[in-house]
C-alpha cells in the first residue's frame, strides 16, 4: 500500500516536535491509530483527518494527496469553523472572544484594519502616526506615550482598572 499520507501525517507531526503519544493526545486518537497511519498499515480515517484539520488547521487534501497548502489560510480556517458551527454560534464565540482581555490586541487589529482601510481625518491620521512613531522608538518613549495617553483618556485607564 502506498504509505504518502502517512509521510506526510509524521512530517507533520515531526516539525511540530512531538512523538507520536504527544501528537495523539493532541488530536484525540489513539496512540496505536497513529502509528498504524503513519507506518501504512492504515489509511487516516475522515475522522483523524477532521481531528488534524481542527487542532491544527491541516488541509486534508494535502495530507491524502500532497497537493495544495499544508495549512488552511486563516481565512478558510474561519469559513470551515463557520460551516461547522453555523453563522449564529459562530458570531456568538467570536464576539465572546473580542470581549476576552486577553484578546484585546487582536481586536485592536481587526479594528485598526477596518479604520485604515476607510477614509479616515488627515489630523488623526497624523496623531496616530505619531503615536506609532514613539512607542517604536523605544521603552522610555513608550512610557511617555502611555502617560500621555493616560491623561487624555483618563475613562480608559479606569475601565481597565476595574476589570
């Protein structure tokens, strides 16, 4: 039988770092399963191929066929989460997690994106690409601008405070 799914499942698992106990506890399957796909003696079932696509985003096809990308893009990673979950549990989850502090900066991204992408005031523009400007130059600048920031927008500061 010819083993190049299998190939591919232990280069995968391999650049991950991880023997075939850690990788299995990972995806969720036995031990034994994947050492039987990875050896050949067992082809990835759609249930394995599934349990990879999720944890870690691998293209299925790519791990049957050797075609296309290792990894979904982060786009069609997000288009399959939506076709799993459904529009409605899928905005609900993204909008627990734009909620999460721990996720303030990803939000911020998304929301910076959307800001330059539209048509946006010449003077904050400028203001903000002063902001940036500082805060690259360094720790010492880096406090001064949060000080400065501190004082202008006072309610932030607060807010953060209390959660």
């Amino acid at each position: 039988m010819e083993n190049g799914a299998g190939k591919r499942i232990q280069l995968f698992r391999e650049k991950l770092g991880l023997n075939q106990g850690e990788f299995s506890r990972e995806i969720q399957i036995s031990q034994t399963t994947v050492s039987r796909v990875e050896s050949g003696e067992k082809k990835p079932s759609r249930a394995f191929l599934n349990a990879m696509m999720i944890r870690y985003a691998v293209n299925p096809d790519w791990v049957l066929t050797g075609e296309g990308a290792m990894l979904f893009s982060a786009e069609d990673y997000l288009i399959k989460g939506i076709e799993l979950f459904g529009e409605k549990e899928m905005s609900a989850g993204l909008a627990k997690v734009f909620a999460n502090p721990q996720f303030t900066k990803f939000y911020l991204l998304i929301k910076a994106r959307s800001l330059v992408e539209s048509e946006i005031d010449d003077e904050l523009a400028a203001y903000l690409l002063y902001i940036i400007n500082n805060w690259q130059a360094g720790e010492r600048k880096q406090h001064w601008v949060m000080g400065q920031l501190e004082m202008a927008f006072r309610e932030v500061k607060h807010r953060n405070e209390g959660s």
